[in-house]
C-alpha cells in the first residue's frame, strides 16, 4: 500500500471518529481552547491514579523508551540515562531538573551520582509532596514547589538543566528557555526530551490534524509544533539576555527528539 493510499484510508478514519465523538463534547470549542498553568494543577491532581495504577507505580511520568519496539518497565530508565551521559560530559556538579513530576529522574540520578547535587521544581503540590518522601533518603537532592516559567534561583546557578516531556506543558515554551539560559552558568547545559509533532503534520488532512489538536488540548500541550521548527525559534528569539551559542548534538533515540543547548 503507497503511503497516500495509508494516509487517506486513516483520514477517513480520523474524520469518522470524530463524529463519533461530536455528540458527546464541544468540539470546536476544544480545538479553540488555549490551556495554561491554571488547567495543569487540577489536570494532574485528577489523573493522578492512572498515573500510578495505568502508568507506573514507581513514579514514573513519561513514555518509556524501548528501541526494540516492544514495552518493558525498563524503558523509563532511558532518558536518566540520556541526561546522566550529559552531566558526565561536561563534569557537572549542580543539576536542575525543570517539571520534574514525583522524582523519579532525580532519584535514579541522585542514587548513582552522589557527588552531584541534584534539585528539582514542580508546580504541581501533590507530585513535589510524594517527591520528597523519596527525596528525604537521597543527602544530595532536593525537591521544590515552583513554576518554571519563573525559576526562584540566582544568576548562573546551575551547570546543567534537563527536561523529561515538561515544557511540553509549559504555557510560554521560550519564557521557560529564557529561565534556564539565566540560570545555567557559562559553559552550562539545556538537555530536554519531550514530545513533538512529525515534520508532515502541515500535511495532513483536517481531519487527522484535528485529533492531534485534541490530543493536545485534553493532556494540556498547549505549544506543540514541529521540531526542526523549534530548534530555530519563533519569529521572535527566544533568548534576549544573552547572546547565543548552541550545541547540539545527535543522540541515537528516534523519539522524542532531544536537544542539548549550551549556554555561553
């Protein structure tokens, strides 16, 4: 089957779940909500039993990654891995994870790095609350309430900052790049992996287009778009404080993205 044939064959498909579905909600009002920080904290108090009972009762909150294809626990692992690789490239010492949910990063990453010390802020108080019940154990990590679109730290605080499917969230994505470029120290590293739309998104039909787009609104993905897209930035530069000097280098992981971006 060509791959046109495939894509009109789940458009009519698309389309006809959407009907479906037509009865029972609004939807051209979701597809026109704009969601931000006042729908993540009930969105994620709410869900927060699927999260534990559906997802992983070990706290974790993102996709595993399993190149093989096939699902296993393990996988949740991936990506401490991908940002453990980074901390000890570069030899850093202080380390910031953005949104960083019940902690499960940041205790794996605490456990087997004890000389690094390891914070994290979620603005969410039920996860930072759980978060410090493991985060007690563990002398070099600490755990905060907070909004990372406003990070409560100093000027070049940290050597390395990371993001697991966070700024996915966020409700001003470069307002957040800006928080991380203030407080990363010269030198310092941005290492995010989150989700993002295919590169042929602008090529489906409406149909298809549309049920991302609630995908998006009902799991509060407020930006999303392609990633070639954001790696150059909006019209607008992202980083007004400081001149721009990017890294980026490849990691064997087909998704989600990552991009790894040094600070000057």
């Amino acid at each position: 089957m060509s791959l046109e044939n495939a894509d009109r064959i789940l458009e009519a498909d698309d389309d006809k779940r959407l009907k479906d579905l037509d009865p029972y909600f609004d939807l051209p009002r979701l597809l026109s909500e704009r969601r931000g920080n006042d729908v993540v904290v009930p969105y994620f108090k709410q869900s927060a039993p699927l999260y534990f009972f559906a997802h992983s009762m070990r706290g974790a909150m993102h996709m595993a990654l399993n190149p093989d294809g096939s699902f296993h626990p393990r996988g949740y692992r991936a990506q401490s891995l991908i940002v453990e690789r980074q901390i000890r490239m570069l030899g850093a010492r202080r380390v910031l994870e953005i949104g960083c949910g019940r902690g499960f990063n940041l205790f794996s990453l605490a456990r087997r790095n004890s000389e690094v010390a390891f914070l994290g802020i979620d603005l969410t108080p039920w996860h930072v609350r759980v978060a410090r019940l493991v985060a007690w154990r563990r002398r070099n990590l600490d755990i905060q309430e907070g909004d990372f679109h406003r990070l409560p730290y100093a000027d070049d605080s940290f050597d390395l900052v990371f993001s697991v499917e966070a700024i996915c969230h966020a409700a001003d994505i470069y307002k957040v790049v800006e928080e991380v470029r203030r407080v990363l120290r010269p030198g310092g590293r941005f290492v995010t992996i989150e989700p993002w739309r295919g590169p042929r998104f602008e090529t489906f039909g409406e149909a298809a287009r549309n049920a991302v787009r609630l995908v998006e609104t009902v799991f509060i993905l407020p930006n999303m778009q392609e990633f070639d897209r954001w790696l150059v930035g909006p019209d607008r530069p992202p980083h007004t404080s400081k001149p721009s000097r990017l890294a980026l280098p490849e990691l064997p992981l087909p998704w989600p993205r990552t991009r790894s971006q040094a600070a000057p």
